[in-house]
C-alpha cells in the first residue's frame, strides 16, 4: 500500500539570482516531479506560491513552490493545508540538507528543523513536526560561519552532477512512496550510491 502524500512542497528562494544556489535543491527536486509528469505550475497570489496538481489513479497530490523566501516558505504551505485540509502527516516537504554528501538524499518523517530557515518557518506555521521530508545532500562548508554563502552558492560541475543525478533518483522515489509506501521507499533511495565518474 502507498503512502498518502497529498501535498508535495519544494523549498528554495525565487528569483533568477538563486535558481542555481545550492540552497534551491528543493525546488530542483519538485521540478524535476513536475517535468517528468508533464504537471505544470501556476502561480497562485492567495498562497504567495507556484502551485500544480497530479491526479492518477487514487493519487491527488498538490504541489508547492513557495514563492516568499526561504524563512517564510511556512506561509504558502500553511495557507495550501489549510484550504485542502490537508494533515501535516501528508506533506512531504524536499529542501538541501548540509548534513548528506552531495549525491545523497535521505527520507524522514517528522523532527525538529535542524537549523534550516525553511523548516523551522513550516513548523511554526503549520503548527506541526510531523511532516515527511526528503533531504537533499549539498555538503557542508565545514565551518558554521560560512554556511550562509556556501548554500547561497553555487555548487562546483561535479557536485552539481551528483545532486542532479541523486535528484532524479529522488524524484522517481516519490512515485515508489505513493505507490508501495514508506519502505520500499525508503529503501531504494537509501541505498541510492552516487556513480564516481572520472
């Protein structure tokens, strides 16, 4: 049996000047959701947001761009839950993750926001922890203080290639997650290995 996800959110700042940043992976990920079910986004002035629909079979996922910046994503996702009465159990919420390598990306549902701006936003208002979620590696700086520019950066060709290559695998476990559920989900992204090329 699937896990129901009824809201899928991707995390990132909007604007031309941060479509590349790593701190963009989130909406990378649901990018790459959309492109491969040919879903395409709209923007909604209510929610401050893109926002798409997959209907398929059981499936009716709504899905999320917030587009205010990165710690005040919660507002879009809050207003899109609200008005579906959608519980915070459905969300899947994607965004970068500092503590996984590029090239790997980790399901897990519920917890605290583990210094990330976006997460923190959504919590506080939702009102809930208990949101799935799929990290996305970028790395880490390796020194606190340079955590701002580092996600606000761009990642170098190769790290660039194993987060869009762990992407894809990513994107494609979202469908393994509705379909067969929160295990074989979770297994076949987490034994995902990035290919080391050169």
């Amino acid at each position: 049996m699937g896990t129901e996800v009824k809201l899928l959110v991707g995390l990132g700042n909007p604007g031309p000047e941060y479509e590349r940043t790593r701190h963009n992976a989130g909406f990378w990920l649901v990018e790459d959701f959309c492109r491969r079910h040919a879903i395409t986004l709209s923007p909604d002035s209510k929610s401050k947001a893109l926002i798409g629909r997959w209907q398929q079979g059981a499936h009716d996922l709504r899905i999320v761009l917030p587009q205010n910046f990165m710690n005040r994503s919660g507002f879009s996702v809050a207003a899109l839950a609200n008005f579906y009465k959608i519980p915070a159990n459905e969300i899947l919420v994607a965004y970068d993750e500092l503590d996984l390598p590029p090239g790997i990306a980790k399901f897990k549902k519920g917890g605290g926001a583990g210094g990330h701006n976006g997460i923190k936003d959504i919590i506080a208002q939702t009102g809930s922890q208990d949101f799935m979620r799929l990290r996305i590696g970028i790395g880490h700086p390796g020194d606190k203080t340079k955590v701002t520019g580092f996600v606000l950066g761009k990642a170098s060709a190769n790290e660039q290639r194993l987060i869009d290559d762990c992407i894809d695998e990513a994107s494609r476990s979202i469908d393994t997650l509705m379909v067969d559920g929160w295990g074989p989900a979770l297994q076949r992204l987490h034994s995902y290995r990035p290919e080391q090329k050169g």
